[in-house]
C-alpha cells in the first residue's frame, strides 16, 4: 500500500473511532453526574467504546452495540443547528426532526461501515481547554498500530451532563465538513431536497461521505 493511501485509511478509521465515541458519550451522559468533568466523561466513555470495538463480537454486533447506547438519548438538537447553520430557520419543526433522525442514522452507517478497519487502537487524554459559551475541548490523541492521530472533543453542558457538539480529527472538524457538504444542497434545492438525499443514501446503506483527514502520523 501507497503511504498515503496508508495515511488516508489511518486517517478515516481515527475519524470513525472519534465519531464512536462521541455517539457513545451523548448517550451516556444522561447518567453522568454534577462532579463529572469533561475529560473524566472522555475518560470513561473512550475506554467503554473501544471495548466494543476491539471485542471479538462481529462487526454487526459492535454496530449494535454502539447504536443501542447512542439512539436512547443522544442530543442532536444543538449538532443539527451548528450544522445547518443559516438555514435553520427554513425548516419547519417537522423537518427539523426528520433531518435529526437521518443524519443520526447517516453518521451510524458512514462509520459502521469502517469497523472493520479498527485495530489495536487507545485513546490518550493530552488536556482541556475552555471555549466560548462555557464550551470545553478535551484534548486526545488516538494511538494505533500505525501511528496516531490527535482528535478534539468539544462539550457542552446541558443541566448536570456533558454532550459532544463537535469532533475535530487532525485538524478536520465533523460539524465543518458536513455543513459545506449540506448547505451546498440545501442551496441547489431547499430543506427537500437534503432530507431527500439522505433518505436515499441511508435506504441504499451508504450512508453520508466521511471527512478526509490524512494525519502525519508518527
């Protein structure tokens, strides 16, 4: 294999693994307390969703696994209006809730799709930072057989638990990249025409297109 080619393919399964365990944490969170910080919440649901993911269990297994946890109570309202952005408001309530569902179930089958391409992988936590709007950025870095990654975890908090409202791998933020990909729709043809597209890419299994993100490796 080609070392970028090798690069790239590192570079997507660090992805999907970041985007993982952000599914996982907006899921558990629900049962996380007042003492919690950010990085503890990383902490603990990194290692929870690499358990799965490294298991034994078949890969359709693991993907159930992830979606019962992420599906109970992941909070995508906050996801869905950073990636909407301006056209926000175009959608009716109706829509909005549609467009939470598919893109949920999107994201479920882009990086479900990759689970196969995990191997031996951990999670480092580097620090905190704290952002705008009492946001806080939990620093990582993702090891694996053949080099690691660096990926970002943004928190928001809501009542007494944490959400993720961002993932940013190398560089390449998941709430950026989709939202160039969707505005660009949503300009051709409208709230429609989006939910028509992903409705059409979930029914066929694909699923949306991941972010690239080569890394440099190590």
């Amino acid at each position: 294999m080609k070392p970028k080619n090798r690069k790239c393919r590192r570079g997507v399964s660090a992805l999907a693994i970041a985007v993982a365990i952000a599914l996982e944490m907006a899921a558990t969170s629900t049962v996380s307390h007042a003492a919690d910080t950010p990085r503890r919440v990383v902490e603990n649901t990194a290692q929870k969703t690499l358990a799965i993911l490294n298991s034994t269990a078949a890969d359709a297994e693991k993907i159930q696994r992830l979606q019962q946890l992420a599906y109970e109570s992941i909070d995508f309202e906050t996801v869905s209006r950073l990636v909407l952005a301006k056209y926000w408001k175009q959608f009716t309530p109706e829509e909005l809730q549609q467009f939470q569902d598919e893109f949920k179930r999107a994201l479920t089958l882009s990086y479900g799709r990759r689970i196969g391409q995990f191997g031996r992988e951990k999670v480092v936590i580097l620090g905190e930072r704290q952002e705008p709007l009492g946001d806080v950025t939990v620093q990582s870095r993702i090891v694996g057989r053949t080099g690691d990654l660096k990926a970002d975890y943004r928190l928001r908090q809501k009542g007494v638990s944490w959400y993720v409202i961002d993932v940013t791998v190398e560089g390449v933020s998941i709430v950026s990249s989709y939202r160039t990909q969707f505005q660009e729709i949503i300009g051709q043809g409208g709230p429609k025409q989006l939910l028509g597209r992903l409705r059409a890419k979930n029914a066929s299994g694909e699923g949306l297109a991941v972010p690239e993100t080569t890394g440099s490796g190590a």
